[in-house]
C-alpha cells in the first residue's frame, strides 16, 4: 500500500476522523447559534442576552445582522431597520433603544430622559450616548454576497445607506471639536468596553462626593457574581456622566466644556475607518459621491497614526483630550487599527509580536482584553482580562489582512475552541489551566458570539 505524502495509513485515517468529529461539533453548534438568535429576536430585533440586556444595543445589532444573514436575511434587515428607528434627527446613533419596557435592567429610559431632547425621535426611548459605529463595515460585508442577487437587500442598502453617512457626519461634527479628524467619546459606555482598566484614570478623576449611589438599581449583580462586574463606585461615576449629559440636554458642545471624560478612543476611531471604508464600497454599488467619506478617511487615518501611535512602546494608545495625553494601558483594543487597515506594515508586524508576547505570553488563549502584564489584568473581570468574541473577530480579519495568516489562524482556533467547549457566553476565562465547562463569563446564550461562531464557521465573508 502507497503512502500518500509520508502520511501512514492509520495516521491518515485518524485525521479523517478529527474532520469528521469537527464537523459535527461544527453543525450541531451552528445550530444551537441560530436558535439563541432566534430565541433572542424579540419581533424584529434580537437582545443581547435574556438575563442581563433585554433591549436592543447599537453594535451588537450590527454583529447580529451579519450573522442572521447567513440563515433569515428578512430578520437581518428588520434588525438594521429597527436599531436606526431609534437615530436621532441630528444623525447620533444611540446605544440602546428601549422598544419596550422592562424594569429588570437600570439604567433604563427615566434615567436618560431623553425625550427632553430636542433631537430624540418620538415614539421611541433611547439612551443619549452611542456605540462604535459597525453599520458601514456590516453592510459592506453583507453587499459582497446578497448585492444584486437580493432586491430585498438592495433596498436596504438604498434606505440605510444615507443614514449611516448622517451618522458618521455627526460624529466629525459634533466630536471633533478640534477638527483633527479623531472623534472622542464622552463615556466609557460609548466605547463598548465599560469596565477596561484604560477608563480607570479618568473616571477617578471625578469626585463622587455628592453623586447619587445607584447600587440598589443596578440589576445586572442579580444575574452574574458581583467581582466580575464593574464596582458600586464605578457605577456612581458612569450615572455621574449620564445626569451631567441630561443637565445639558445632551447638546455637544456644551457637554465637552463641562465633562471630565472625553476620549480618543482607538477602537472606536478604528472602526469608524473600517465603516468609512465600507460604505467607500457602497457608494460605488449605489453610484454615490463618496469624496466626503475619502477625506474623512484619509484625516481619521492620518490623526490615529500621529496621536494614538506610541514609537516608543510599538502600540496604539487612546487619547485624553482633558490632559492632553496618551492612557498607557495596553488593551486589545490597541490592536483595531490592524481591522481598519489603518497600520504601516512596519506597525503591524510590532503589533503582532506585541499580540504574542503580552497577550498570550504561553499561558493564555488569544486575545484577552488587557495585557496580561498589566497590572490591572483579571482574567475573571468585565473587560479587564477575559476573551470577547467580536474583539477576536475583528483581529481575526485585521491580521489576515496584514498578511499574518498563522497568527489569524490561531485566533480563529482559539475562538472555535472556547465557544465549542464551553458555550455561547459573553465573555471567556483566557487562561490555559482553567477548564471548558468553566471558561464561559457573564451571560450566556450571548446573541453576538452566536452571530459571528456562524460568520467564523461559514466562511462567506468576502474580505475587501
């Protein structure tokens, strides 16, 4: 009998059966994924998780259409429809629509009050402040198999597309009060890593003296153990931000005079150029002007690389507009700029050996979200240790677009195995010696680790 590239039979056999197993576990995960999607749809748009998020999240939203498009298209654009119901007439996207009511969540719509503003829509609640804009790269995504094959899709993208580009017009208006072409963000909620050791500085720069204490509202410690979330005294300094924007009836530019945070975030800004990138694509499909969005681009791209690089230290730092500083934490969301295509070659591979060496450093899983040489690092806590799926997701795509396949694959690998093997949770336990079934943090049957299992494991994601 021939071998077959020095493979003996039996060895040849056994990697057959490895398929083979993988491939079920593949299926029968797919399946469970499309079920919580479908469970968690609550008539046109899905939730997050039942027990901690029963409303609709901005960049959650976008996650969750891209994956429901690969089995129930109609659902994915009834998911886009409904999250821009709740866009504001000067353009801002909010982080939370509150389509029904729900006392199990705080804060809800009577903290943020936004009916007070004048540019609120009517009819709906939303939050005040808004997530890291997907909207544009999600599309985009989506255009590269449904445009002209689906009309439904073309119709979307007709009647979404003009939306999104009032989105990001708001944002280089409204905060860019330096016209540097870096947008800030007022609240570390916008950013969408609440609890990351990079707000830390900031937020204890407010004084809580006289700030309410809300730890009898908050109802997320009912669901998840309390030292996996962010503290009482936290959360006094997030509403102290929430009732500061009130006050101002969330105009602008009177907020950025009057708050302590105000933030060049890297992710935010990286996702913002991967959105200007995509909708770049869209407008050639819908026979757009995109000039507007290319110079956009062009400064976004140009400010990241001039404030946010740090030579020294060979990452990217987010930007403290109130002390004029760089915050010298190191967290994933340093590596972004790699998913937005926004690095020199020559920063991009410091980026990867910055991935290998203090993100995993032999004991981890790819790719925690803060250094594990941090001082901050908890493996266990909200954002300041664990693996988040979108953030891999995003680094999966940066690193196969700067041409760091291995490392792209093992973040893959890492992602398939901890949702595998223990579950659809929000988050996930990095480290090596912890088992499976103890790995899975947060909620469970978590609606944007469904989503994307099924864009990772499909495969149909046409890379522009």
């Amino acid at each position: 009998m021939k071998h077959v590239n020095n493979v003996s039979p039996a060895s040849g056999l056994l990697a057959h059966s490895y398929y083979f197993i993988n491939q079920f576990i593949s299926c029968k995960m797919k399946e469970q994924a499309k079920e919580i999607l479908t469970d968690n749809n609550y008539g046109g748009y899905t939730i997050p998780s039942p027990k901690l998020y029963p409303f609709q999240w901005n960049w959650d939203s976008g996650f969750i259409a891209l994956g429901l498009s690969y089995f129930d298209k109609q659902n994915a654009y009834d998911e886009i429809r409904n999250m821009f119901k709740g866009q504001w007439s000067n353009g801002m996207l909010p982080h939370i629509n509150f389509h029904h009511l729900d006392e199990n969540y705080f804060p809800g719509p009577d903290v943020w009050g936004t009916a007070e503003c004048q540019w609120a829509p009517r009819g709906l609640a939303t939050s005040g402040i808004t997530q890291p804009p997907v909207f544009g790269f999600v599309l985009s995504m989506m255009a590269g198999r449904l445009a002209g094959t689906d009309s439904a899709f073309d119709n979307l993208l007709k009647e979404i597309y003009p939306k999104i580009v009032a989105f990001h017009r708001y944002l280089y208006t409204q905060r860019d009060p330096y016209n540097e072409g870096l947008v800030y963000i007022s609240h570390n909620w916008e950013s969408g890593t609440d609890n990351s050791p990079l707000w830390d500085e900031v937020l204890d720069a407010i004084d809580t003296t006289n700030v309410r204490d809300v730890s009898a509202l908050r109802r997320d410690l009912k669901n998840v153990d309390a030292s996996q979330r962010p503290t009482n005294e936290n959360y006094k300094r997030y509403i102290f931000l929430v009732d500061l924007f009130r006050s101002f009836k969330y105009d602008d530019s009177k907020i950025f005079e009057a708050t302590p945070f105000a933030v060049q975030d890297v992710l935010f800004n990286s996702m913002l150029i991967r959105s200007n990138e995509g909708l770049i694509h869209l407008a050639g499909l819908l026979g757009e002007d995109s000039a507007e969005i290319q110079k956009w681009n062009e400064k976004t791209i140009a400010a990241i690389n001039k404030k946010c690089w740090n030579e020294a230290d060979g990452f990217y730092y987010d930007y403290n507009l109130k002390n004029k500083k760089q915050i010298l934490v190191k967290v994933s969301n340093g590596f972004m700029p790699l998913f937005a295509g926004a690095c020199s070659q020559h920063q991009s591979q410091i980026l990867r050996n910055n991935l290998i060496q203090s993100f995993r450093a032999g004991n981890y899983m790819l790719c925690s979200s803060c250094a594990v040489d941090e001082p901050e690092f908890n493996p266990l806590k909200y954002w300041r240790g664990p693996v988040w799926i979108n953030v891999n997701w995003m680094l999966y795509h940066g690193l196969q677009r700067y041409g760091f396949a291995a490392e792209a694959e093992q973040v893959k690998k890492d992602t398939l195995h901890l949702i595998e093997q223990t579950g659809f949770y929000e988050y996930f336990d990095p480290r090596f010696e912890t088992k499976d079934e103890d790995r899975g943090l947060g909620g469970d049957h978590f609606s944007w680790t469904a989503a994307l299992y099924l864009d990772f494991v499909d495969k149909a994601v046409k890379e522009m």
